[in-house]
C-alpha cells in the first residue's frame, strides 16, 4: 500500500492542501474545529509528513536548538520532556547543545554554528542576560529562556527566592542547629546561574526575619560524588538535632544515604529539607519543594512557537511558583 499524501489528508477532511499545511505547522489562523478535524483525518491516515519535503516548501528547518548546562541530572531530563512534548505537538524536532565548559560556550556564541541554524532557541538555567546586554550573543532567530529570567527575552522562570523563604519558614520551626548546602554555580566564570543565589537569599531573609542564624553552610557541585563527600563533612561537625536545607534534592539524597549508613534517625537527629520533588522524593519521604519542572519547559515552548507562530508582541515572563511537601525526613 502506498503511503497516504497531503492530499489524502485534505480530501478527507474536506479541506485544502493549504489548510492542512497550517495545521500541520501550528499556524494561529486554523479554526479550532478545523484543526480538529484535519488532525483527526492525520490520525485516520496515518499520515506522516515528508519532512524533506516539509523544510523545502516551508524555508524552515523545523528544529529547535536547546542550550543546557548538562543533559545527565533527573532536572534537566524533566525540563526536557517537558519541552519535547510541545514541540513533538508542532512537529518540530529538538538538537540538544550541553554548555558543560567555557569553550563550548565561546563557540556557541557565533551565529555560524549549528546550533544558530535552527528555526528557534532555548537556553535553560543560566543567566545569559549579561550576554545579550554586551551584544555577545546575537541569535537570529527567536529565543526563549527557561529556568532563567532576563528582561527583554521571552521566559518562563521559577520563583527560587520564594522556594528558598518557604524552606527557611519550615525550618525555623524545628528543634536544633540549621545548617545548608548550596551548589556550585560558576563554569569557568563566564556564565552563572542565579537560581541557588536567589535561594540561599530567600532562605537567610526567613532565618533572620525569626532571629535564628545558620551555624554552617556547605557547598558541593552538581555530582553525586561531590555531594556525598560534602555530607560526610558536614555530619562529621554537625551538633545533633539539626535541620539541613540542601538546596537540591540531589544533595538531600546524598545526605540521607550518609546519615543512614551511620545510623543516624533522620527526622529526629537529622531533618532534611530539599528541593525539586525529584520522582523519588515521596518513596525517600522526603520534605521537599516541589517546582513544575515539565510544566515550566512546555510554556517556554510554547512562548517559542508563539514566536514561529507570528506573534511579534513584547517579552513575556511566565512566572512559576513552587510549594512545600511536607514528609518524614522534615
């Protein structure tokens, strides 16, 4: 059997060839019935698109370059379903570009460089506003920020000085010391990401705002290796009961395996706040700030295929606000 065409699908839904491109490209003037009734006679079909045939007609390349710092943690595999489902809905295909160090970056800030060769641009996590305020980073074509705020650019973002506030309220009503552990979050001094600065502030504004202190803070990078290490360190001189906020559930996982491999009762010698709601967080049961993860990666694609989509209006910034989860371990 051959394969159905564009105009198979047209036919059947009663349609023109035109229609059916637009709908096949998420173009805003399709009326919603209509969209639905040529996306049902695509399902009918079966019918795939050419997609050599597609980027030749339409002058596009209908991929999405995604810039990250890194592709192996549990956040960023979320933030890319996330982002991935959306655009998988446009039928647009999705290049992953991990920054990881300094060089990568310095040659992703040429235009020539395949990355720049995409219809749009995501960049997740780190503060790039500097960047495009010293006309070093110059994408031709939309760009969107995720995990990140930047004025003039299109973001979707997550409300870490309130995340860090909510930890420090929680944390300030426990018996003990408080004590914390932060992530790394300088590559090579080139670009930073403000998301655990914003929650060691909004942590320290509710620990002071209740006159406690914090007796000691800890930092580790973004590895597992790394974070055991720094939770040796900081049990070895804790003073028990106390409460740790590691500011990524990554950390408050490592921590929980120290505690429990030296027969520490966690929440009642050690309480441990974290933050992300990782998908393991609820079976660890532990006391965490949940944040939207897939949920802020599909409406910065979405503000991104508004943007392919025609709209030409001022940047948005949707903002996402995280809430506390409280289990055993706090």
């Amino acid at each position: 059997m051959r394969k159905p065409t564009i105009q198979d699908v047209a036919k059947r839904a009663g349609v023109g060839v035109g229609t059916v491109s637009r709908v096949l490209n998420n173009h805003a003037a399709v009326k919603g019935a209509t969209r639905e009734t040529v996306l049902r006679a695509i399902g009918d079909l079966d019918y795939t698109p050419n997609p050599h045939a597609r980027r030749i007609a339409g002058g596009k390349s209908y991929t999405i370059s995604v810039l990250l710092p890194v592709v192996t943690t549990e956040f960023y595999v979320r933030l890319l379903d996330g982002l991935e489902k959306a655009f998988q809905e446009a039928r647009y295909d999705v290049a992953i570009f991990p920054l990881l160090d300094r060089s990568r970056l310095e040659r992703y800030l040429g235009s020539h460089t395949l990355a720049y060769q995409a219809d749009g641009l995501v960049m997740a996590t780190y503060n790039l506003s500097g960047l495009f305020q010293e006309r070093r980073l110059r994408p031709q074509q939309p760009t969107v920020l995720v995990d990140a705020f930047a004025e003039g650019v299109d973001c979707a973002f997550l409300d870490n000085v309130t995340g860090g506030r909510m930890a420090g309220e929680h944390a300030v009503t426990l018996p003990g010391e408080l004590y914390a552990i932060w992530v790394e979050t300088e590559l090579d001094q080139l670009f930073t990401t403000r998301v655990f600065e914003e929650r060691r502030a909004g942590f320290h504004e509710a620990v002071a705002a209740a006159g406690r202190t914090v007796r000691a803070e800890f930092t580790s990078s973004f590895d597992a290796h790394a974070a055991r290490s720094v939770a040796c360190a900081l049990l070895d001189g804790a003073e028990f009961p106390c409460t740790v906020f590691a500011s990524a559930d990554l950390l408050a996982g490592a921590l929980l395996d120290e505690a429990h491999a030296r027969g520490l009762r966690v929440g009642q010698d050690l309480r441990v706040i974290g933050f992300d709601d990782q998908p393991w967080a609820a079976a660890r049961g532990l006391t965490t700030l949940h944040q939207p993860v897939e949920g802020m990666g599909y409406e910065a694609a979405q503000l991104l295929l508004g943007r392919l989509g025609g709209f030409r209006g001022p940047p948005r910034a949707r903002r996402f606000e995280p809430h506390l989860i409280v289990r055993e371990t706090a």
